[in-house]
C-alpha cells in the first residue's frame, strides 16, 4: 500500500502523463468568448449559459469573478449542484491550468441544499458562491474552473479563461479532463450537513 507522499508523487505523475487531456482547442492557448474587467479592477463574471443537467449527480460552474493581484487572486466561484445532503453535495471547486496541473482547490465543508430553499435531487439544482485564495496565477494564465461531486466526480459544466480576459462556459472539456487530480491534496475532512 501507498503512503501518503508516494501516492501524491504517483498521482501527480499521472497528471503530467495526460495533460492534453485539458489543453484548449483553440491550438493557441486563448480561451473562447468574452470578457473583460470592470473599472473597479475585477475581472467581470462570466456566465456559463444554459446547460444540460446531466443524469448523475452534478456540480455545474455557472460563473466566475476574482479580484486581486497577479500570483494572489481570489475567486468567487458560483456552482449549481445535486446537493441533497451530506449524502451527495459538491464538496469543492478547483482551479486547473490548462493544461490540467492543479493550481488550487477549494473545499467546501457542507452541503448547500438551503441556497435555494430546495433538498429536492431532481429540481434545479442549488446555488450558490464561495470565495477562495489566494490563487497563484497571472492576470493572464489561462485556467479552468471546475466542481466536484461527493458522489459522482467531475460531472458538470467547466468554465476557462483568465483574469484579464473573463470566463466562459469550456463545452470541449469532459468528465475525464484531469481526472487523476481527483486524488490530489487537500481532501475533504467530512461534511458538517
């Protein structure tokens, strides 16, 4: 059995194995659509447009805003998701450079069936923001925003973009992108309700 640190190393090498898996198809390197930044200084919100709601249980990232500086972003990352309870909610977001290397992950320690006053797996699903930094990245790495499902894995619209440019909906990336960064640290610790 693995301990600990060989397990990271292990799951880290798999990342670098399949980095294509995230890369843009857009050969370039640039992320598709709009955005901008407001007069404040913060990157506008992008918005991730109608989805499918997949069958599984799902964790969509509907918008995406930061503030900050270069190398210390925070961003506020706004998920849709199947939370029932602790049984089956979105239990973090994380931020992927683009070429699928983990940049970021932020836990979230409970269920969030209350945001929108439904507990009902099958009604739209509930939403809500959480905040999260700081981010290592420039105003112009092009990153990819993405949620995880306690139940389920990655199974939900993915924005891309960067700070500079703002975020949209990433429809050429699927479940498998990066997928091996599922066991990378930090884990969630339980979830409170």
């Amino acid at each position: 059995m693995l301990g600990s640190k060989p397990r990271q190393a292990f799951a880290l090498a798999l990342s670098l194995t399949q980095l294509a898996a995230c890369a843009s198809s857009h050969g370039d390197g640039s992320s598709p659509g709009t955005g901008g930044t407001s007069s404040a200084g913060a990157a506008t919100t992008g918005q991730g447009g109608a989805t499918a709601v997949p069958t599984a249980p799902y964790a969509n990232v509907t918008a995406v805003a930061t503030t900050g500086t270069p190398g210390s972003y925070t961003f506020n990352v706004t998920i849709e998701s199947a939370d029932i309870d602790c049984s089956q909610y979105a239990d973090w977001w994380e931020v992927l450079s683009d070429d699928g290397a983990l940049v970021y992950r932020r836990i979230l320690e409970h269920s969030h069936t209350d945001a929108n006053g439904s507990s009902d797996a099958d009604a739209p699903g509930n939403t809500f923001t959480r905040s999260g930094g700081p981010v290592p990245v420039t105003d112009t790495d092009v990153v990819v925003v993405r949620a995880h499902m306690s139940v389920g894995g990655y199974n939900g619209a993915v924005m891309r973009g960067s700070v500079a440019d703002g975020f949209v909906q990433a429809t050429d990336l699927g479940a498998d992108c990066a997928s091996d960064v599922e066991l990378v640290e930090p884990q969630p610790d339980g979830c409170e309700f």
